[in-house]
C-alpha cells in the first residue's frame, strides 16, 4: 500500500521500523531470564508422574545431597499463600494432583545443571486414582455451560434451526475435529524474582505486568505497590502468557525462602502441561440451504474439554452467530470437565476452530449446490450482525472476497476437483473468510513535553514481539504533529500506568486510545504557552469510554485463499501460495501489520498441516511436548504469502479507527488449505492436522475418483 504524504509527514500509518528491532539481533535485549543479577540461584521443577491422585511422600534428601543444591520446596515446606482466585495458580499447597504434569516439588539450586540435577533425585511417592482424558462427543459428563470464554451465552437460538433444516432443500450434516494446540512462543514462560526490604520485584515473560502484580501482591499479602513487574522483551505469548502462570509464583516463593534472587525459566516440554492449551473441539455442523446456495438454517454444535480445577470453554460455535444469513439458527457448547490441563487462551481462541469447521461447511455446501465458494458466501452476505441485530460498524467482506480473488487470479480456476496434474502431484486452490472482534480495554497513558522539544509517553504495554513501542509513537506523533523521531515510549513495567494486557488482538486499539487521548490533551497544553523548564504532563483514562457498550457489531474481516500441491505417492501437502485480504480498520503502521498478518496465516498453516496433540488414554499426558513432536512451520513450508487489506474509514471505534490484526491471520488458514486440498484431490479430510498419512489413506479409500 501507497503511504499517503500527510501519513509520512506524522508517522500514522508510514511502515516505521521496529524501535527495538536492533537490540534483538544483536542480542542486547534482556529477557526475563536474562536479566543481570548477583548473587542468582535457577530453579527446576519436578512434574507429577501420575495423570490423578495425590502426593503420599516425598523423599528429598538425595536431592539436597547434590553438589549446589540449596533447597527442595514442596507442599511441606513452601511458603504459605494466600488462596489464588486462579486454580492453576495453586501450587504446592497441598497434596493433590489433578493432572499429569502439575508441579509438586521445585529444587533450588547455585547453578542451572544442579538444580536439574537435584529435581531428577526427587522421589515421590502417590496415592493413583482413576482418571480419564478422552473426549467424545456424547461424553456422559459433558453438560451445557451458561458462558463459554469472553463471556459468550453458551447457546444461542432464534426461530426453528431443527424444522427449517428438516425442510431444507439442500441439507448438509458434517462432524470435524480439532485436535489440542499447543502455544509455543520462542521465548519459554520465565521469570527472575528477587526480594528486597519486604518488596518484590520480578521480570517475568508476560503479556500484562499489571495483572501480574495484582496478583502477586494479593498471593503473598502485599500492598501493590510493593511489587513491581517488569516486562521489557517478551519472545511471544500467543495467549499462554495472557495470565500469570504457575512460573512467576514459584520464582517469587523461592526467592523468599532461599533469600536470594531465583530465576525459573520452564523446560519446554513442561509447557502443555501447565501454561493452558488449545482445547479440542468436536464439531457437528447442519446448514440447511435453497437452491440458490441461501442459507435457511444454520446449526453449530461444538462439544469440548475442560480441567476439574477450573473451567474453561473454547467459545468455537461463537464465529457462526456472526458470519451469515440464517434466518433459523442455532449455535451450542457443551464442555466434559476431564483429567487433563487447565486449556486456555490461544491465538484467536474460538475463533480460528469454530470458523475452520464453519468454512469448511460452507465450502462442502457450495461443492454439494455446484456453486462458486466465494459467490455463496457474498449469497449470505448479512445486513446486520445475525445474532444482536446490531448493525455493523464496518463489514467489508464481500470487498476482501472480491480483491482476493482477482489478486489470486481465481477466475481461472477450473473447479472440478482433480482437474490439476502435475506428474504425481495433485494442484488445488481453496478459499475461506475469516472474522475477528473488535476488544478494547480501559488504560492509561501519560504524555510528557520535555524542554529539549523532545516529548516521553509512559504506559504499561507490553511488546510481546507485535512493534507496539513503535505504533504507539505513530500514535502519539500523530496526535502532537511532529515528527515520529521526536517522541520515545516507555513500556513493559508496572510502575508506569496501568495499562490492559496485550491479547485479543485489543492491545494497541486500548493503549493508542489512551496515549492519543493524553497526546491530544498536552497538544492543547502546549498551543497555550511554551512548556515550563522543568517540562509538563498530561495523563489519559479511558476508563468508562473504552469498555462501553456499542450499538454497533464491531468486527474485523478477511478473505483467505491457499494454493496446494498435494503428492500422491507420499500424502504431503506442499503450500504453494496463501494470500490474505483484510478490513481491519485503519492501518497504522504497514510494515508491523503485514508481519502479524503474514504470522497468523503462518500458524494457521501449521494449524492446517502439521500441528496436533494427543492425550494419551493410559497415562494421562500430551504425547507432543516438545518442538521434535509438535511440528511448528518453517519459512520452507510456504514459499509464497501476501497479505493486503482494504484501508476502512470507521468513526465507531476508537480515535484511531484501527481494529485488531494480531488473531485474524490465522482464523481462515487452515479451513482455504483444507479446501485447497479437497479441490486438488477430490477428498474431503474433517479432521485437523492434514498430516501425509490420513491424506494418503483418504486418496487411497476413495480411490482418487470421486468427489466429495
């Protein structure tokens, strides 16, 4: 995209470089296990080997007999908390074990290798108690929850879903499969916690300081403003670092008790287990449709898991309420509370499942109809949101159907399934939209001029990798109207001003209200009267603005198309092409939002082909906990990605117009890949990751004739 002149003159919208990016690769930038620190014990926790039960003894004193090794803290001896409002935060209080893998002892040690050493001479002895881990779809404790996550109604039904479809002319009834998602940030959950006069102080892989040290302060009975969290480089998050996890408690109770500061940096295969995962989802999907590809009755029921300790429902049938015109309409969750890890946020929770099985179905009913999957899409196109009424604040997703197939040159695809050869390789193409909501949250900001004609916004984002340091200078130089060089931006540290926590794609739209809105205010300051010598500030809260109802639908949209050649004596699919169009919002800066549009359709495509996890039935634990089993994408596994947008000029959002752009990458991937493969081979696959063997096994059951 052209950067218009007045964009480049203030910085708004101009693809300005990331301000950390050379402390990054140069490797000066201090991560939270990183950080300088005399005197610095390392920490290792030992998992529980059982999938239920509870601790009967532990024996330590091997442990403590290693060479280094300063302390073994358990349920005996661990300093005594106060009760956490969030379960999984509840470590070593007592002798429980709820689930494979959750911590039951930490050994503190002079040195990493002894502290790993001393957790391998920890022995454990438990009490096993019958477990079970495996979801179906007519699981006898599965029941209907009132919320599923974000505070969605769990159910949702207007007029007669079940009779329209009964009636309908063209029928579609098909069951699809997500399996566990795993976040696995290049920077695994860490934190370096020291104590000092009755304060604590730590520096933790977050993506919210601020929630971090309420936390803290109400666990170990301090006033917040005895505790500071610092935040400054975060290597991803993806949703698992959204909330404090059981890392930065058992940092800051070793501190304590060794008197010394103590840095716990989780081994990544302990991940699955105890920083949330992406819940399977059981999908069951009836659209009822005319001739004409109408759709008359739409029906999305998502059954999925949940830990005993604390609930959690992935809110996968949420995206149908949204999508399109069904006049009868029913969308439900059931959750089965098992004995398996607390799930939790991951990229575009709800979101990307619900609408990979939603797209998917679409694309079934437009091959089931004869008709053009993007046509019956603008079909259904609707005037308001379907389940509110609510008119949309902007929706421009017949125009990123429209540009996307004329960017992909869609027009010239032959759609008979198998009408690409190349040798042994089958080429297809697949399109699928895509939606993501618009959340904002209250933050303050602050936004000083200095005498040096410089100007210092404060506020307590966080950057987990997205370039919001440089964004919200965009911002504020806008708001001043002076050069982006001329403002610096201090995040990451909850002694700057409460700020919300970086997730839901709501980051920069909640912190770029308050530091405009601050920016705006010194702006008018300034046009008074020169500043004073010792400068002057102003401060922002959108509190009471940011999270008020809309009498508008607020969405971002996007269209995705993928390009995939599919080997038929091996089964691999090879990605050729994905190519994405979005409507979301004002793009404030075009360099930092094409990467989290190329990312997210990245993770989608490792959705689509190579990502899963599987619960072993006997012992209770993820078969894939590290990145040798759970295969992430490489640059290799896609040669070609694009990503554009249409620049949308919404007044109903916030000062900056812009909307999200952190999730909705990834929302539509998997389902255009999944399509992409059937057109290629004529073989509809349901279930998630299309890894070699089950695209095989379906080309070699079907016999590589039929469609469908």
């Amino acid at each position: 995209m052209d950067v218009p002149v007045q964009a480049a003159a203030t910085g708004l919208g101009a693809p300005v470089e990331r301000r950390e990016g050379r402390e990054k690769v140069t490797g000066t930038a201090r991560y939270a296990a990183e950080q300088p620190c005399l005197g610095r014990a390392h920490a290792w926790p030992v998992p529980a080997s059982i999938p239920r039960g509870r601790v009967t003894g532990i024996d330590t004193a091997a442990a403590l007999a290693v060479p280094g090794v300063l302390a073994v803290l358990t349920h005996q001896n661990a300093p005594k908390l106060s009760e956490p409002e969030d379960p999984t935060l509840g470590v070593l209080r007592d002798s429980r074990v709820p689930h494979r893998g959750w911590f039951v002892a930490l050994v503190v040690g002079e040195t990493l290798e002894a502290a790993r050493a001393g957790a391998a001479a920890v022995r454990v002895d438990y009490a096993v108690e019958d477990h079970d881990v495996t979801l179906t779809a007519t699981h006898p404790d599965a029941y209907a929850p009132e919320q599923a996550n974000g505070g969605y109604p769990g159910s949702r039904e207007h007029g007669d879903p079940e009779g329209v479809f009964a009636s309908a002319e063209v029928q579609l009834d098909v069951d699809y499969r997500v399996p566990p998602l795993h976040n696995h940030p290049m920077e695994p959950h860490a934190t370096t916690a020291g104590w000092h006069d009755g304060r604590l102080t730590v520096h933790t892989s977050t993506q919210g300081s601020t929630v971090v040290r309420a936390v803290l302060a109400d666990l170990f009975g301090l006033p917040e403003e005895n505790v500071t969290v610092l935040a400054e480089h975060v290597g991803g998050g993806f949703g698992s670092k959204g909330t404090p996890r059981p890392d930065v408690v058992l940092a800051a109770m070793a501190a304590r008790h060794t008197g010394l500061p103590v840095t716990l940096a989780l081994p990544r295969r302990f991940l699955p287990a105890v920083v949330g995962h992406r819940a399977p989802t059981l999908h069951r999907l009836r659209l009822g449709a005319h001739p004409d590809g109408r759709l008359t009755s739409l029906i999305h029921e998502v059954t999925t898991h949940t830990s005993r300790i604390k609930e959690f429902v992935e809110q996968a049938a949420v995206p149908a309420r949204v999508m399109y015109a069904a006049p009868d309409a029913r969308t439900t969750h059931r959750v089965a509370p098992l004995d398996v890890p607390t799930p939790s946020w991951m990229r575009a929770p709800g979101e990307a499942p619900g609408m990979y099985a939603l797209e998917s179905a679409m694309d079934e009913l437009a091959t089931e109809l004869g008709m053009d999957p993007v046509e019956l899409r603008i079909v259904n196109e609707p005037g308001t949101e379907p389940d509110s009424g609510k008119p949309f604040s902007s929706r421009h997703l017949v125009e990123c159907l429209r540009e996307g197939a004329r960017r992909f040159s869609w027009a010239e695809r032959d759609p008979r399934p198998r009408s690409r050869a190349e040798g042994p390789l089958l080429v297809g193409s697949g399109v699928a939209a895509a939606m993501y909501p618009v959340l904002v949250q209250p933050s303050t900001a602050a936004a000083r001029a200095l005498p040096d004609g410089t100007f210092l916004v404060r506020i307590n984002a966080t950057d987990i990798g997205t370039g919001a340091r440089t964004v919200l200078a965009q911002i504020a130089a806008d708001a001043l109207a002076v050069p982006v060089a001329r403002v610096r931006t201090d995040v990451g540290s909850s002694e700057l001003p409460a700020a919300s926590l970086a997730g839901g794609s709501s980051g920069t739209a909640s912190w770029g209200w308050a530091v405009h809105e601050a920016c705006t205010r010194l702006a008018e300051r300034l046009a008074e009267g020169p500043p004073p010598a010792e400068g002057i500030e102003v401060r922002a809260d959108t509190a009471g603005r940011a999270d008020a109802d809309s009498p508008f639908a607020r969405h971002a949209f996007g269209a995705h198309f993928a390009e995939v050649a599919v080997d038929t004596v091996t089964g691999e699919t090879r990605v050729r092409r994905l190519l994405g169009v979005y409507a979301a919002g004002h793009i404030l800066n075009s360099r930092t939002a094409r990467s989290q549009f190329v990312g997210g359709m990245t993770m989608g495509l490792g959705m689509a082909l190579t990502e899963g996890s599987t619960l072993d039935a006997a012992f209770g634990d993820f078969a894939e906990s590290d990145l040798a089993a759970y295969h992430v994408p490489t640059h290799a596994d896609v040669p070609d990605i694009e990503a554009h947008w249409i620049d949308e000029d919404d007044t109903r959002l916030n000062p900056m117009g812009s909307k999200g752009i952190g999730e909705i990458g990834i929302v539509g991937t998997a389902a255009a890949i999944g399509n992409a493969v059937f057109h290629a081979t004529g073989v509809r696959l349901r279930e998630l990751p299309l890894t070699p063997d089950r695209v095989l096994s379906g080309i070699r059951e079907r016999g590589c004739s039929s469609a469908g």
